[in-house]
C-alpha cells in the first residue's frame, strides 16, 4: 500500500536521492547531462530545498513499506488569486506506471482545493512526456516560455494550469 508523508528537514536527503535517480531518464535526451548537473545543484542542494520549506513549500514523500518511490512540491505563489503553483513532481523510473505519480498529484489536489484555490500551475519541459500526464489529467497549457537559468542554460517549457 502507497502511503505520503509530509518531508521534514531530515528528508531533504530522500529527495535529493529521487532527484538524482529521476532526471536522468527523464531530461537525458532533451537537455543533457551537463544541464541536467547544473540544474540538479542549482535546485535541489540542501540549503534551497531547506529554504523552500522554511518559506511554506510542502513536500510529500510517496512510500511503500521501507521504499520511497517520488515526491512532490507544491506551495502558494499568488495569494491574492489563491495561486498554487506544483513545483516538483518525481517518480523512481521503476515506480512510474504504477499509479504513484497519480496518487501525489490528486494529494495536492485535495490540498490546495481545501486550501480555497482557483487553480494548480506547473511548468514542464516541452519535451517531457509528463506534458502528456498532465494534460490528461485536466491541466490546459496557458503559456510557452523560454527561462534563463544561468551558465548558458534555458528551460524551454509550457506553463500549464489546473482550474477549480
């Protein structure tokens, strides 16, 4: 059985783990490996993960048994809209397709829907199929950017949302 938890300080390791075991099969062919890297340090060491849940982002852990199979990150980013925006959402390669993925996103529904919100973004790669997940979920694109990320590097991704 699939149980989340709420991620602790002392989780930041786990997710680190998720990270660096996900965005490999998943960003390889689209951004490579030197992106990949860059993007790993810049967004996922300890002291911005630590950070992002001292300024109120939540995190779940997805576990079965000992096993920690994919996380997710969400928080508010526009109270006044009532915003939410899902920063995160990872699945071990060997747990995608198992309903894991689907589980942690209909947690942050039900989160952010009680919270009172008028809607769910997110931002994925044009090139991720989890584009594909996403839409058939409910998610429309709003908007395609191109951020800059520093060394060179760009994240070329759809702005998608979710409206309650």
């Amino acid at each position: 059985m699939i149980t989340l938890r709420k991620v602790k300080e002392q989780d930041i390791e786990i997710i680190r783990d998720i990270a660096a075991a996900t965005w490999p099969s998943t960003y390889l062919d689209i951004i490579g490996q030197a992106q990949i890297d860059y993007m790993l340090d810049k967004m996922y060491n300890k002291g911005e993960l630590l950070s992002q849940l001292m300024d109120g982002y939540i995190y779940l852990i997805a576990e079965e048994g000992e096993s920690q199979l994919g996380f997710t990150g969400y928080s508010i980013i526009d109270h006044e809209a009532r915003i939410y925006k899902l920063h995160k959402l990872y699945v071990l390669p060997s747990a995608q397709g198992t309903g894991v993925g689907k589980i942690l996103i209909n947690e942050v529904f039900n989160k952010v829907k009680d919270a009172g919100a008028s809607a769910l973004q997110l931002n994925v790669n044009k090139g991720n199929k989890a584009k594909d997940f996403y839409l058939k979920g409910g998610f429309t694109i709003k908007e395609s950017v191109k951020l800059d990320i520093g060394e060179g590097y760009f994240m070329d991704d759809y702005i998608m949302e979710y409206k309650f």
